[in-house]
C-alpha cells in the first residue's frame, strides 16, 4: 500500500510541475496593476492629509487646495466618497468643527452632490443646529428626491421646531 502511495504522490507531483507550462517559476509577486495602469494611478489625497494630521483642519484644508493647484495629476481629487468618510471619521470622534469643515469642502468641490448636503445635514444635525441641519437636508432632498432618509430628518426636524 505505501508503495503504490508512493507512485501515485511520484505521479501527482510530476503532474503539478509538469502543468506550469514548461514556463519558468517567478519568484517575483507579480505587479497588482498593469504597467500603464501603475504610471496613471493617482495617490489619495486623504492619505496626504492623514499624514499631516498635526496640521489643524484649517492648514490641511488648505493643503489639499495648494496640492489641487500644484499638483492635480498626481492626487485623486475626484473621490467624493473617500473625503466623505474622511469627514464622517471626524463626526464618529465628536470632532464636530472639523467634520463640518471637510462636508464644507466636500460642497465647495462637488456642489451638485446631494450626498454632500446630506452629510453636512447630519453634522449640523449633531452639533445641535437644527436650521443648518434642517437647511442642508431640504437641499439634499431637492437635489435627489429619492433621498428617503433626508425626507424623514426633515419631518422629525419640522414637528420638533
């Protein structure tokens, strides 16, 4: 029984590396993104101002402007989802002032969004400024009708007031 074990882990084996094609083995991790896709991938600016975290919302604020004037081709100033949730990581801590600071930017670069309205809307929302809130929550349902959550803040908002 172990013999013909043997033979078949022999023949398994001769299988397995036989299959490769008779191509040589890399021992190099092949590249995640195709050559030209790895020249025109663009770093994420809310990695840049992650790592300037020492700078107040302010300075990062107008970081991302200097590096979106100097430097557009090399960050990805288009990913409004990725500024959100850099904006909501402030709202999660209680940072109340620099959420509403980045949903502010998040207006100013992406003004046509209905999302950006609503998430400034849940910031005024919790820091207590019911108008703001309410305000920022009938422009978003404006912009996008369909935006159900904004419909209901803005009736619980109404009977509060």
């Amino acid at each position: 029984m172990i013999k013909y074990f043997s033979i078949y882990l022999s023949i398994a084996g001769f299988c397995i590396l036989t299959s490769c094609g008779n191509k040589p083995i890399s021992t190099t991790p092949a590249s995640p993104l195709p050559a030209t896709e790895a020249k025109t991938k663009k770093l994420s600016i809310v990695e840049k101002l992650k790592e300037n975290s020492n700078l107040s919302i302010d300075q990062r604020i107008a970081l991302y402007r200097t590096l979106k004037k100097e430097n557009a081709g090399l960050f990805d100033f288009g990913n409004e989802t990725e500024l959100t949730l850099y904006g909501y990581s402030f709202l999660w801590e209680n940072k109340l002032t620099d959420a509403i600071a980045i949903f502010e930017l998040i207006i100013a670069e992406f003004p046509n969004s209905a999302n950006a309205y609503d998430s400034m809307g849940e910031a005024y929302l919790q820091a207590k400024d019911s108008l703001k809130a309410l305000q920022n929550y009938e422009k978003s349902l404006q912009m996008n009708p369909d935006n159900f959550h904004a419909e209901d803040v803005i009736e619980k908002l109404k009977i509060q007031n």
